[in-house]
C-alpha cells in the first residue's frame, strides 16, 4: 500500500486524540505515511501534549525499529505479566484455548494479563487473548529472556500434548529444548516429510534443518541437512540449499559427499546456469554409481537433460535414453520422471509416435507427487514438447493448472520455471503476455538466485520486448546476455537492440548494433537469429538502399 499522505495522517491523529496542530505536525513529518507508525508515536504523549498544554517532547522521535515502542510498556511489568506474555507470543498469536491452558500449567491465568492490557499490548476477551498488533507478539516475543521463552513453550507443549495438538506440541517443544533430543529430531523430521508432502517446501526445509540441532549424531545431523537442502531446492530457494548443504558437510564430510549431496550440488549448477559443470559432474557420478545407484544417477542425467532440451537438443537426447536405460524399471514416480524426458527425446528425434506415448506419463506424475514439486519439471520438459509438437491449447492448460496451484503455495522459486515457459510459448500467441511472464521471471529468478534457469526464454523475452517497445526490459535482458559473455546470447542481443532502435525511430543506432553483430557472426549467419530482415530495414532507412539490396 502506498504511504498516506500528509493530511489523512493528520485526520487519523486528530480522530485519536490529538487536538494540538503542533503534535500532529511533529507526528506527520516523523511518520512517513505509516498509520500504525503515526498511532503508536501519539499514544507516546501525555493529554497535556496532545491538547497542547505542553510542547512536544524533544525527545519523540522514530525508533530504530517500531517494535521498541511496544518494548517500552513492558517497562515496569512484574515477573508473572512477563510470563504470561511470553506464553501469549509464544502460542504465535493463536491465543485460545492453549494459551490459557498453558498459563495454568504455569501456574498464572487471565489475571496475569490485566496489566499489559492496559498498556494496550494484548485484549483480552471470552477466553481469548489477542495481541493489538502483529507487531506488539513479536516485540514481546523477541524482548523477553530466553528462559522465559522456553517456559512458555515447554508449558504449551504440556498443553497442546493433552490436547489434539500434536504437531504444535512437536514444534514446542523443539523451541523448548536446550542440547540435543534424538526422539525429538525424528518427530521434526516425520513433520518435514509431512510438509513436502503437502507442497510446503520451505516449511518443510526449516524443519529439517531445525530437527539437525537436535540430533547428536553428527552423519544423522548431515542427513537431516542434506534432507533440507534438497526441500529448499524444490521451493526454488538454492541459496538456502546451498547453506544447508554447508552445514552438512561441517557436520560430516564424508557423508555430505555421497549421492544425495552430489544431486543438490548438480542441481546447484543448473540453476547457476553452470551447465558443462553440472555435466561433468554428472559423467563421474554414471561411472561411479550406475552400477549400485541407477535411478538416482538416471534423476541427475534429467537434471542436466531438462535444460538442454530447447537450447541443445541434440545433445540432450542421448542423456534421454541413458536415463530411461537406467530408470526404466524403477518404481514411481522415478520411473515416470525419466518416462517423461524419454518421451521428449523421442521427439527431437523425430519419433512423434513414441514421443505421445512416453510424454502421457506426466497426469500420473502430477497426481503423484503435486504440482509444486512437478510444475518446473513439467515446464521445462512437456510444456515445450506440447508446444512444439503443434499441442498449443493443451501447453496453456498445464501451465495454468500447475501456476495456480504453486502461486497458491507461494512457491515463488518453484515459479521461475513455469513463467519461463509460459515467456517461450506466448511468443507466437501473443506478445505482450510473452512479455509480461518473461519480466516476472527474470525479476524471479533474480530474486530467488537462479539465474541460470531463464537462460532458456532470456533470448525470446528480449525479441518480443523489443518488439512491442519496451525500452527497459529490453535493455535490462540485452544487458544480461551480453554479460555472459558468449556468441549465442551476444548475438541474440545485438538483434533485440537493432529491434528496439527500429520501433523506436532510431536507424542509425540500430545499424550501428548490426554492424557490430556482423563482427561477432561474419558475413555468413548461421545463428537461430534471423536478423537480416530489420537489418535490411535499418540500411534502407539511414539511406543505404544498395547495401540493404546486397544484404537480401
């Protein structure tokens, strides 16, 4: 939401209270449009101020954070209000029924809340304790001792134990516990399978990662951490991967070294865009693994397939029909992912009838394992073989039915891919929707440190952009392929910027990038590009007419 302007904060502060001009001038100018900013710096003063019997106080001022403002009512407040807080924050807000079953265990009741309502920090009413703002739980929850914090957790672990809590008892008591607790490890981890399970992946990657601190055995500890480096992965997060998998290998090198932790490295590279490295690493892990391993290395050779199908596909098919060699007898859903990419190798090459057979694998694969898990699969591997192969109408309506479902999870990371290729397959449809999805994922990608996986679209984003004039986006994507440094992505720049120069009215710019495109590529283009049609245009145009007709 945008910042209130200067008179609507005035207006809220004269409807709280705040009859003086100069207090609502002091307050407006210190809060920045914030409401609740505004709120809490007038409940700061005294009547006498706010009616303007006195100044403002010099020392009113915004705090380093907001949250110190609710720090300050707890000023004074005696031993068991603090405890009683503390279980109050602890319940994260829920404030029911818990809450007040909590506070018996600690042997302390509503009563004990009396004082803190009155400094408006919690409400209380009909057995239900509410905290006045999100802010005022985590000030409290933040600001008070350790050992205070445990209590009321060990207390609403009692609590929600005799209840039906059970995972809100498991996740008290793991904010309850000081050293290590393998039985309470194992629960964590049971809960982490249970989230990924249900499509929450971070969730489930912070529990795993909370269930390492409790375990004592350092390779059980580097299990646990790879488990949750590879959750984070499939929520779109690699740079939390990338911690978790650090961890690992503090905890226990040799183990951080086995498969498991060689896939997230792979699976690492690709979203860096690192794909020869992820290859290489690949190659050693057939050689070493094949043989005791099949399927996991069949899962890594599709990790390096998926993004070489639409950049190399020549090249990736070969890595097809060696995972589907060592996959083929798996039990699903590993058979059925490497079913999939099998089937989208049988179309480069030219196989359209085995491409259809081996590609309706993928409803059961979604059935199975749901679409934040699948959605980038999916995306990068049927969505394009669908368009491809002429399937357009069908390529839209898995890219809707997986989008909602990961947008509703808010399984941002996961999304890359899908907007990614939603950019591919709008270009011939429609070019603002091409558009629209490529600026999405390039932003994504950037934000969710996976660079590498809209490589693939960043060339077509920057042709349709440049396209329909948009200046910016343009030059935001031209800029990232020319840093990467290569004759591909050079060239697909140079193009888009000739491009953007010819809607724009500027001719002897674009000629300038096409002469520079022309250094990279020579006389003879052998590129995807095909440029010479506005280069011919941008020739015509400053006057070239002879050199435009040579060209053509």
């Amino acid at each position: 939401l945008d910042p209130l302007g200067d008179a609507e904060v005035a207006e809220l502060l004269r409807a709280r209270g705040v009859a003086a001009d100069a207090a609502r001038q002091a307050i407006v100018e210190l809060a920045g449009g914030s409401p609740l900013l505004a709120v809490q710096l007038a409940d700061t003063l005294t009547a006498e101020e706010r009616s303007g019997v006195h100044p403002v106080p010099e020392s009113l001022r915004v705090p380093a954070e907001v949250s110190e403002l609710y720090l300050r009512r707890m000023d004074g407040l005696g031993d068991d209000a603090r405890q009683a807080l503390a279980v109050a924050s602890a319940d994260a807000g829920a404030g029911g029924t818990a809450t007040l079953a909590a506070l018996a265990v600690l042997g302390l009741g509503p009563a004990d809340l009396e004082a803190a309502e009155e400094r408006g920090l919690v409400a209380v009413a009909a057995g239900h304790v509410r905290f006045t703002h999100p802010l005022a739980r985590s000030a409290v929850y933040q600001g008070v001792p350790g050992p205070v914090r445990r209590r009321a957790h060990a207390a609403l672990a009692e609590a929600e134990a005799a209840g039906a809590g059970g995972t809100r008892a498991v996740l008290h008591r793991a904010a309850a516990a000081v050293g290590s607790d393998d039985e309470l490890a194992d629960a964590l981890a049971d809960l982490a399978a249970d989230a990924l399970r249900r499509g929450a992946a971070m969730t489930a990657a912070s529990r795993g990662a909370q269930a390492a601190t409790l375990a004592a055995d350092p390779t059980r500890r580097a299990d646990l951490l790879v488990g949750a480096a590879r959750a984070a992965l499939v929520a779109g997060e690699p740079r939390r991967a990338r911690e978790f998998l650090d961890a690992a290998r503090r905890a226990d090198a040799e183990r951080a070294a086995d498969l498991d932790a060689r896939r997230i490295e792979i699976r690492l590279a690709v979203a860096a865009g690192e794909v020869e490295a992820a290859w290489a690493q690949v190659e050693a892990v057939d050689a070493a693994f094949s043989a005791t391993d099949p399927v996991a290395v069949a899962e890594l050779l599709g990790e390096v397939a998926r993004p070489l199908l639409p950049t190399a596909p020549f090249v990736a098919a070969p890595l097809t029909e060696r995972l589907w060699e060592l996959a083929a007898d798996a039990e699903e859903p590993a058979r059925l992912y490497a079913e999939v990419l099998y089937g989208c190798g049988r179309f480069v090459q030219g196989d359209v009838e085995g491409a259809a057979r081996h590609t309706a694998a993928w409803p059961e694969l979604l059935r199975q394992e749901g679409a934040v898990v699948t959605g980038p699969f999916l995306a990068e591997s049927v969505v394009l073989y669908q368009a491809y192969s002429y399937q357009v109408a069908e390529a839209f309506k898995l890219l809707d039915e997986v989008e909602g479902q990961i947008r509703r999870h808010c399984a941002s990371g996961a999304l890359v891919s899908v907007l990614n290729a939603r950019s591919l397959i709008s270009y011939g449809v429609d070019l603002r929707d091409c558009v629209a999805a490529g600026r999405e994922a390039l932003h994504l990608s950037e934000e969710t440190g996976q660079p590498g996986l809209i490589s693939v679209a960043a060339t077509t984003i920057a042709i349709a952009s440049a396209t329909v004039g948009d200046e910016a986006l343009t030059t935001e994507v031209c800029d990232r392929l020319l840093a990467a440094g290569d004759e591909r992505s050079e060239v697909w720049a140079r193009a888009a910027l000739g491009r953007l120069h010819l809607v724009h009215g500027r001719p002897e710019a674009a000629v300038a990038q096409f002469a520079l495109l022309r250094e990279r590529v020579g006389e003879h283009n052998v590129s995807y590009a095909q440029f010479e049609a506005d280069e011919a245009e941008a020739l015509v145009r400053v006057g070239r007419v002879d050199d435009a007709r040579a060209l053509l």
